[in-house]
C-alpha cells in the first residue's frame, strides 16, 4: 500500500519535468490598491481518517511496546541507518572482512543485542525442551524423576499438594491470560484486515476527488482574473471621481483657503456696509430724539432763569437760593451729542458701489469651477478607458491559455489512468490477501488450541485431583477421580513437552520480525527520523544529493525531501507547493505581467489634462476687493463714536435735579417765588416722565445705541490692517490660480502615477492570489499523506505490527510458563494417582496410637490384611 503514494509522486514529477517552459521574472513596484475579495476556492471534503484508536486492546499494544523498550532501550540508529544502507549489500557480503563493514556489523550486533539475546533464549528453549522431554520420559521409564509408583508417607504432604496444586493453577492461570491476549491478538488483526477495504476505498475516494477537483479549482482561478478586470473597469470608467478627485484633493490644500480667504472678505464688506447703514441710521434716530429733549430743556431753563429774575430773589433771605439755582441751571442740558459724529454718508456710497458687484457669486462660480475638476478629467481621459481595457483583454487571454500552457491536464490524465489501475489492482488482490490472512488467522488458533489443549489437561487434573482426593485413602487406595486427574496432569506434561519447541519457534521468528519493524519502521516513522534517513544526501543514489528531486524532476539539486513532502502534505497544501513543481514549471512566467503594467503605465504617462477653464476670481473680483481696501472706512473716528454711545441722555439726573429745585423753594418764604419754582420742578419732573424715561426705554433708542456701539467696533475691527489683508487675500488666489495653470500638471502626473499604480495593484492581488492558492488550497495533497499514514502508521504498524507483537507476547508467556507448570504437574500427579506400592510395618504397636485411631491413615499395615511376615515391599512389581 504504501507504494501507491511513490507513484504517484514519480509520475506526477516525470510529467512535469518533460514540459518545462522558460523562466523569467519581474517584480513590479505597486501602490497600495483597494483588497479584493476573490472568495474561497472550492475543495471537497476528504473522508479518510488515518488516525486509529485500537479500544481495549491498546493496553495490552502498550505493554507489549514496554517490554520492547527494555529488550531495545536504544533510540532509532539514524547513522548505523545511513552507513547500512550506503554500503552496497553485494559488496558487503562478499567483502565482510573489511575493517569498515566488521565495525558496522558490531555495531550493527550492538544495537540488536537485546533482540539477539531474548532470541538466543528462546532458541535454547526450542532445543532443550525437546531433549529434556525426551531424556524425562526416559528417566521415569526407569522409575525415577518420579515415575516410581511408590510414595513416602510424610506429615507434610498435605501442604506439599496444596502448594503444588496452588503453584500449578496460578501458572495456568497466568498461561490462560496469555493464550486469551495472543488468541484476542489474532482475532483483531483479522478483524482489522477485513476493514481495511473500506480504509483503502476511503484513500482511493479522497484521491479522485483530489484528481476531480483539481481543474475546477483551476478554472476558478483563471476565472477569478474577471473579479480584478471589472475593479480595474470600474475605477477607469469612475477615472473622474477616482484620479480627479486625488488631483483636487492635491489642488485643493492651496485652492480652498485662498477661496475660502476671499469668501470671508466678500463677508466682511457685506458686514463693513450693513456697519456703515447702521450707523446712519442710528446717528439719525439718536440725534432726533436728543434734539427734541435739549429743545424742552432750553425752554424749561429759558422759563426757570425768567422766574429767578423776580426782585424777590434780591432778598437776602432769597438771595443765596436763587444764585444756588441759577448756578446749576447750565446741568439741564442733554449730555451726548450725536450731531457732531463724523459723517459716513461717503464710505457707505463707496460700500454701495462695491456691492454692486456680487463678489459671493464670483467665489461661488471659483468653487463651481474647482469642483468640476473630476468632470473635466472624466471627459480628457475617455480614450484612456478603452486602450486599458484593451491590455486586460490582452492579459486576460494570456491566463486563459493556463490550462492549455500548463501540464495540468495531462497530469490530471494520467493520474487518473494511474489511480483507476492502482485501484483495480487492490480489489482485484485484496481477496488473495484476506484468504492468506485466513490461512494465518488458522494457524495462529491452531498455537492457541495447542496451548488451550495443555490447559485444558491441567484444569481437569486439577479439578479431578481436588474433587477425588480422599484423606482417608492410602496412595494405593486412591479413588478413580483422583487417578484421573493425576493422569491428566501428566498428560498436560506429555504435551507440553510436544508443544512447546513449536510454539517458542514460532514466537522467536515473530518476535524478531516484528520488535524489528516496530522499532526500525514505526517508532522512527512516528517521530519523524525515518524520513532524516531517506532524506540523507546521497543516501539511495551515490550520485544525486537528493534523492526525490532526481527521481522525480531529474535535478538533485532541488531541495525536495521527503519529509518536506509528507509534512506539507499533513498541511493539506497543494502539490505545487509540496512537490516544489516550480522549479520545473515556472509560474512567473506564466503570470509575468511586467510587460502589460508598462503598457498601462505608458497609458497613464500619456495623459494630458488642460484646467485653464478652472477661474478662481476674475478681475472684476479681484477689483472689488481693491476698491474696498480704499473706501476709507479707516479714516473714521471710532472713538468719537465710542465716546457719545458711552454717555448718559442728560447731564443730571432731571428728577433729582427736579427734588432738589423744589426743596430749594421750600427754603425761600411763602409766596409767589416759592410757588413758581415747584411748578418748574413739576416740569422738570414732567419732561423727565414724558421724554427721558419713555427714551431710556424706548426699544428703538437702546437698539440704536447698541447697534450703534456694536457697529462701530465691527467698524473698527474691518479697519484694522485693512489693506494689507486684502492683498495677502489676492495674493492667495493668485497663487492658487498660477497653481492650476502652471504646476497642476507635476499634480496630475503623480496621481496619475497613483491611479495607475493602484489598477496594477489589483492585478498583482490577483497574481498574488492564484500563487498562494495554487501553493495552499489548489489539488490539497492531504489524500498522499493519508494513504501514507494510512500503508505505514495504521495497516502496517497499528494492524499488522502491534497485532502480531501481541500475539508472539501472549503465545511467548504462556509458553515460558510451561516449565513451571511442568514441574508443579508432576509433582502434584504424585499425589493424586493411584500408587502400586506403599509405606508398611511390621510391628503394630510401633505405629502411633493416633495413627490407629484414624484407621491407619496415610500408612498401609498389611499384617491387618493377613500378611503373617510384614515386610517393606520393594515396589518392583509391575501390574
């Protein structure tokens, strides 16, 4: 079985190498591009598991496999290995007195000496027994080694049966779990060689399936190359958005602040004009409602100073009040006065005029333009889409020819032809090897029967001894039961001496067959180091370094060894990867798009984008930020502004001023005087709740004041280095505009490089991706590996060796126990058959009263018996 992995391997290999192309490589430099998902590539499911679980009976493989530990404690001989197998075996045998090979054959004794020994013992026990049954049967011929039919009676032979009879059924004991663990031994490797049929249809399955799916799994690669063309499509017919959008993008980190600069600017003279009409219509507002107040306040002081001019005032007891009076009449004025404030009439006009031109529209047309830049690339590069398409077509034709270019098929072919041949030669001998396993399987019973055969003789004598064994009876009084079962014990000897040099022969070829195999086939084949020996250098061949690759490709030099091989296989990666195909059939080649990426990068190159159509801000534009920079808004006192709003309505407070008058008229004498100055103070007080309360809060004035105050510092604020912000604001837009016109084309070359780069990106995913898949997932190797695991670890080691060592196990210890068993037998036969002679005296009085008492028991006085001259009889009688 294992022979059909190494077929499979040479021919694949051989296929290969008789179709090798060219070779040449290229590795493309590419810029990140988007990851593209190319899905999974379809695999079956394999069905075989070589993995083996024995049940029960792997206790007794793993104290098989300790006792082989202490015959061979020794680790797998890798070099003594490699030196064996070097050295040519014609040679060795006719010149075995070479230094060299009489070293290698020490060594080759010193590790086997565990084998040679345990062999050696059981060779001897081979020839011995026999000799010894022979020179037995002779010596009890001649009436000794127990063959006198005459027993001594002993106080002691009570315990002496017991212990024999214990002895005995203890060692048949032990020899029947032995023949139960060869016969369960034997039973299962049948078991197992039945089974195996379905395990090799199940690697036979899992390789066609392996064989099937191969060109789907390629034709979905091929296929998957429509994924990368339609992206690559996609983004040239997207090629406004895609690369003009990286070109603005590029543009915009100048074009967008100098827009957005002059955006601000067109804010700010809306802002400096809705300043400049708040301010004019405040001033007006304010200095209207003032002018009214100061106009009541004059004739209300006109009135008052009329009224103080009375000669009553000339009095001196009314002197002092009136002069306080007319002192504190220049109060009752208004205090801000908004009919000196500088005119703004001019500016505004001038803010007017500028306004006139919308300069929010021109920088709103600057963005419209700007923003159609992917447009504009959109419509320069329609000719790019179709020259593109153009090469892919071309690639795509290129990999279309893979299946045809490629040995694929006719490896698929011919592995199919290999695989449907190899199967019909199993079915067509598995049968054959189930009937010699048949043969087998009768053989080993037939060992078991022997052994069983000898127990069987053991337990009945045991049974019948111990049934019919009276203590009462003299030796030559033995009951029939008892005669029996000492007959039968003796049979047991005869045939264990008959047996047992068949049997130990037996265990001794199987023994060495198999603790050889196990320890120089499976246990390396576990760990590995089988595989370290076939893969040494000039190992199998003198004249190739490794071995598989010039088997295989007919070049040693190729670092293919087996365990890579297995190993990658176990992996489940493809047979390109696993067999290292490419160093006979060079994918890159085939996949080499270094010439199709120079044509798409050619395209590219030739691109040629105009934006002098892009206008951030035309002259009428740039003249209107100009004229705003010499309205003379700067020239405005804003602090005269600033100072009036500040300031209270009046210059006193007219309903203090009112009280105070009024208290001033209490102090002069009752009379006309006193009268006419409360009425001023009622007026004063009138004028006060008519005009100054009602204009405090009146909405109209608090709002023209705060508008006032907040416009003039807007006022202020717009003035500030007014000229120099406009000329960095048109210097901006200059430059973003020399920009588009002079250097956006270093711009779109580089981007254009970019969106190339990213096309060619995809495509290298792709070739990326059939590499890895071809190497990973394509015609998954795992079927080589099982039907290895499958020949080696599971039919040859865990059915067949382990089976077979269990067996030589049991059948080796049931033998071995044969000896004691032997000598217990004839020892206890002495006391249960029926003896011809035995122990009397002559005088009855000498023999002991107990023994009297107890009918003479154990002791045969034949005076009792009418013997009138009692005598020792001899025992040469015969019957």
């Amino acid at each position: 079985m294992a022979a059909g992995p190494c077929l499979l391997l040479l021919w694949a290999g051989r296929t290969v190498c008789a179709m090798q192309p060219g070779h040449r490589t290229s590795s493309p430099a590419v810029a990140a591009a988007a990851t593209l998902d190319f899905g999974f590539v379809p695999a079956g499911t394999y069905d075989t598991s070589p993995h083996y679980e024995p049940g029960a009976i792997g206790a007794l493989f793993q104290v098989v496999k300790a006792f082989l530990y202490v015959v061979q404690p020794n680790p797998f001989p890798q070099d003594l290995a490699r030196k064996i197998a070097q050295q040519k075996f014609a040679e060795f045998q006719g010149e075995y007195q070479k230094p060299e090979n009489v070293v290698l054959t020490l060594q080759t004794l010193h590790y086997e000496v565990g084998f040679i020994v345990a062999a050696a013992i059981g060779l001897i026990f081979v020839l011995l027994m026999p000799l010894v049954g022979l020179c037995f049967c002779m010596c009890r011929c001649c009436d000794n080694c127990g063959g006198e039919m005459h027993q001594r009676q002993k106080k002691n032979n009570d315990c002496k049966r017991g212990c024999f009879a214990t002895f005995l059924f203890a060692s048949s004991l032990i020899m029947s779990i032995c023949v139960m663990s060869a016969y369960f031994a034997n039973q299962h490797l049948t078991n197992q060689v039945r089974g195996t049929k379905k395990l090799v249809n199940s690697n036979f399955k899992d390789l066609k399936m392996l064989i099937n799916n191969a060109p789907g799994q390629i034709d979905y690669l091929v296929n998957q190359y429509n994924t990368t063309k339609n992206k690559a499509l996609s983004d040239l017919n997207n090629v406004g958005p895609l690369l003009g959008g990286r070109v603005q993008e590029q543009l915009a980190r100048e074009v967008r602040p100098a827009l957005d600069a002059v955006l601000n600017m067109a804010g700010a003279i809306r802002e400096t004009k809705e300043a400049l009409e708040n301010v004019s219509v405040s001033v007006e507002v304010l200095k209207e409602r003032t002018e009214r107040l100061q106009a009541n306040l004059t004739d209300t002081k006109a009135n008052l100073s009329n009224t103080l001019a009375d000669p009553a005032c000339s009095q001196a007891q009314a002197a002092p009040t009136c002069n306080a009076i007319k002192n504190s009449l220049n109060n009752l004025n208004t205090n801000a006065n908004f009919s000196g404030l500088p005119d703004v009439t001019e500016q505004l006009d001038r803010l007017k005029d500028i306004r006139k031109t919308d300069l929010t529209s021109l920088v709103q047309k600057g963005y419209a333009a700007f923003n159609n830049t992917p447009e504009l690339v959109q419509n320069q590069t329609k000719n790019i889409e179709s020259d593109v398409q153009t090469v892919l077509d071309s690639i795509g034709g290129n990999l279309s020819n893979f299946s045809r270019v490629s040995p694929v098929e006719h490896i698929l072919s011919s592995a199919t032809t290999l695989v449907t041949k190899s199967e019909a030669y199993v079915r067509e001998y598995f049968p054959v090897v189930e009937q010699y396993d048949f043969y087998r399987w009768l053989g080993s019973l037939a060992l078991c029967c022997m052994l069983i055969l000898i127990l069987l003789f053991f337990c009945l004598g045991l049974l019948c001894g111990s049934c019919g064994y009276d203590r009462q009876a003299t030796p030559t009084t033995r009951g029939c039961i008892s005669n029996t079962g000492g007959n039968f014990l003796m049979a047991g000897v005869g045939f264990s001496f008959i047996f047992s040099s068949l049997l130990m022969f037996v265990v001794v070829i199987t023994f060495i067959a198999g603790g050889n195999v196990e320890k120089l086939v499976c246990e390396p084949f576990e760990d590995r180091s089988l595989f370290k020996v076939l893969d040494t250098p000039y190992l199998l061949n003198s004249q190739w370094r490794n071995y598989l690759s010039g088997f295989l490709f007919q070049n040693p030099n190729v670092n293919l060894t087996f365990q890579n091989v297995y190993s990658e296989c176990k992996e489940n990666k493809g047979i390109y990867s696993a067999l290292q195909i490419e160093n006979i059939f060079h994918l890159n080649e085939l996949l080499n798009i270094s010439k199709y990426i120079d044509d798409i990068e050619g395209k590219f190159e030739n691109i040629n984008l105009h934006f002098d159509n892009i206008i951030l801000l035309d002259d009428t534009g740039k003249q209107a930020l100009l004229n705003f920079g010499s309205t003379g808004i700067e020239e405005i006192d804003f602090d005269a502004f600033l100072s009036e709003t500040s300031k209270s309505i009046t210059k006193v407070d007219l309903l203090a001023f009112a009280n105070e008058l009024e208290a001033s008229a209490d102090k002069l004498p009752k009379g006309a005087l006193g009268n006419a100055l409360k009425g001023h103070a009622n007026s004063i007080r009138t004028i006060h709740l008519q005009q100054v309360v009602p204009l405090e809060q009146s909405m109209k004035y608090v709002k023209a004041r705060t508008t006032l105050n907040q416009s003039i510092r807007v006022l202020q604020r717009s003035a500030e280095e007014l000229a120099g912000k406009i000329s960095s604001v048109i210097a901006s837009i200059d430059a973003a505009q020399f920009l588009i016109n002079n250097n956006a084309s270093t711009v779109i070359i580089k981007e254009s490089k970019r969106f190339a780069d990213s096309i060619i990106g995809y495509f290298v995913q792709y070739i990326q991706w059939v590499k890895d898949s071809l190497s990973y997932e394509v015609a998954g190797c795992k079927p080589v590996s099982n039907l290895v695991d499958t020949a080696l670890d599971v039919f040859l080691c865990s059915y067949v060796v382990d089976s077979v060592n269990a067996f030589w196990f049991g059948l080796g210890g049931a033998t071995m126990f044969l000896i004691p068993a032997i000598i217990f037998a004839v020892k206890l036969a002495k006391f249960y058959r029926r003896m011809d002679t035995e122990d009397v005296y002559d005088d009855v009085e000498i023999v002991p009263m107990k023994n009297m008492e107890n009918g003479n028991n154990s002791y045969h006085n034949e005076h009792l018996y009418g013997i009138h001259n009692p005598v020792m009889t001899s025992g040469m009688e015969q019957w």
